[in-house]
C-alpha cells in the first residue's frame, strides 16, 4: 500500500475499498487519545476523549475529516514519486509510464464508482494527480490526459478543500525547510542556534517523522539555543501545515520532541502537550520565518 516510483498510486488503489478505509480508521484512532469509537456507518465517527480533567467526553468526526490530512500526505508522495521517476527516465519511458498511470486513475474510478459516489472526497486526491501530470510532467508534445468521470456524481466540495490538492502547493520538504532552516542561523544573542551537522541531523529526523509518521532513530540528541516555547510552537506550526483540516495532534509529534531534543531533558511528555501550539508563549524574534510568526499571537 505505500507509493513507490513504480507504483505511485498504490495507496489510492488500497484506500478505495470500503473494508480498507475502515482498517485505515482503526488504525488513526489506534494513535489517538480516545478511550473507545464507533464506526457507526463509516460516514460519520462518534468516539469518547478523556480531557486533561479526567472527564469523559463525547464527540464526533466525520470520515472525510479524519481520512482529508490522510489523503493529502499520499497525494504529496504520489507527487514526489512520479517526479522522481520523470525525471530519472528516458523520453519514451516517460510517455509510457505517464500513461500507465492514468489508466491506473480511470480504473480505480469505474472499479470503484459506486464507492466514492459516496465517498465524493476521495476524487480529489485523483483529479490533483492528473492535473500534476498535466500541468508538470507532461512532454511538451503530448496531449493533455483527462479522465472519464461519467459515472461519477456531481461533487460539491469546499473551495478550500478543492484547492488542498493543488499540484503548485509546497511539498512536505519545502514545508520543512520553510519552518527550520532558520534554524540554520543566528538567534536575538548572535549565535549560531545550531551547527551545520546538527542542522542537517535536524532536517533528516524531521524528514523521516513527516514521511513515516513515527519517531525515527534517533542517534544524537540535539540542543539548539532557542526558547523551549518556540522549539515546541515550530512543530506545532509542522502539524498545522501538514494536517490543515484537523485539531487532534498526532501524539508522536510530542514524543518527537522529547526524544529529540535535550533542552526538555527536564520535560516529560504529558507537559509538553499540554503546552504545545501555545500561541502566546514565543516571542517573535526577527529571525523567525512568516510561516511561524503568522501563528504568533501579540
């Protein structure tokens, strides 16, 4: 089920399954901090929170909005994948595998109609593929590809959504390196905040977090000369860019941080959630990049 260059559209082809999407639910609530779910109709989930009181609490989430962060991480490795392979391959080559892949879209959507009829939001992950391929891989004299959606119904879908799965958004290694690489300068004292190696060390853990979706090995514990406010605000500010449609942080984020970094060698793992995208806490330092300041309240 994980894309490859080969098959990069291998998680859609695994996702579009009614017995998989269920098996992709269990496992998000399996890293959540909810006491017991209900799948109920797969449309709707309803789950119970413990909150910080020791009180239980009864809430609701809609399949899309669970499975949306889910979609949109795969279509960025969809597009990484076959850029990779593009540009790795011959002319021919190219032609053919663009080719291949687009069959592959307009079988999943005759094999699998009547389910994303229902599941309307799983056509724009696919649609965002095509237009990738379109507007970005294509050789110049080829046509552009589209898809058969005669069997699908009309989707009404949130703008902002629609727009989620534009090939021109930034792909999870720009996003990184738009929020760290000032950690790659000087701090408010003049000093370098960290060096070149631990920089590097700092991209690769945080790389493999995004890409996996666990804490990685972590060999060296670093230690850059920043407030824990804003270590703690910047990954925060990771989880907001990356999962933009949902609040519930995914608790490997907080773990990360501790397991990483030895400013919270004091720290223990329940403090730093509690603190965690505090907006008030960092203070905004010149040297701070927008995409974090933007969330910095006054």
């Amino acid at each position: 089920m994980n894309s490859t260059e080969l098959h990069p559209l291998a998680y859609f082809e695994y996702i579009i399954d009614s017995e998989n999407i269920l098996e992709v639910i269990k496992n998000e609530f399996l890293y959540s901090d909810c006491i017991s779910y209900d799948l109920g109709d797969s449309i709707e989930i309803k789950y119970v929170e413990q909150n910080d009181l020791g009180e239980f609490i009864q809430k609701s989430i809609l399949t899309k909005d669970l499975l949306f962060p889910k979609l949109y991480r795969e279509f960025q490795k969809a597009k990484n994948n076959l850029y990779y392979c593009c540009i790795n391959s011959t002319k021919s080559t190219t032609e053919n595998y663009l080719r291949i892949q687009v069959n592959t879209l307009q079988t999943l959507i005759n094999k699998n109609s009547y389910l994303i009829n229902n599941h309307s939001y799983f056509m724009l992950p696919l649609r965002g593929i095509l237009n990738y391929i379109n507007d970005v891989l294509l050789i110049p004299e080829m046509e552009r590809f589209e898809l058969d959606e005669s069997q699908i119904s009309t989707i009404e879908m949130a703008n902002v959504e629609e727009n989620s799965f534009d090939s021109t958004q930034k792909s999870d290694i720009e996003k990184i390196h738009s929020i760290f690489d000032f950690m790659n300068a000087k701090n408010e004292q003049r000093e370098n905040i960290l060096s070149e190696e631990d920089f590097q060390l700092l991209l690769k853990y945080t790389t493999e977090l995004v890409k996996y979706e666990r804490v990685p090995v972590i060999e060296k514990q670093l230690e850059p000369k920043i407030s824990n406010d804003l270590i703690r605000f910047s990954y925060w500010v990771l989880h907001k860019e990356l999962y933009t449609t949902t609040r519930r942080i995914k608790p490997y984020f907080y773990d990360f941080v501790k397991a990483l970094f030895l400013n919270f060698k004091d720290s223990n793992v329940i403090s730093i959630k509690n603190q965690f995208g505090t907006s008030t806490r960092p203070y905004k330092h010149d040297y701070i990049p927008d995409i974090i300041r933007k969330y910095i309240k006054e």
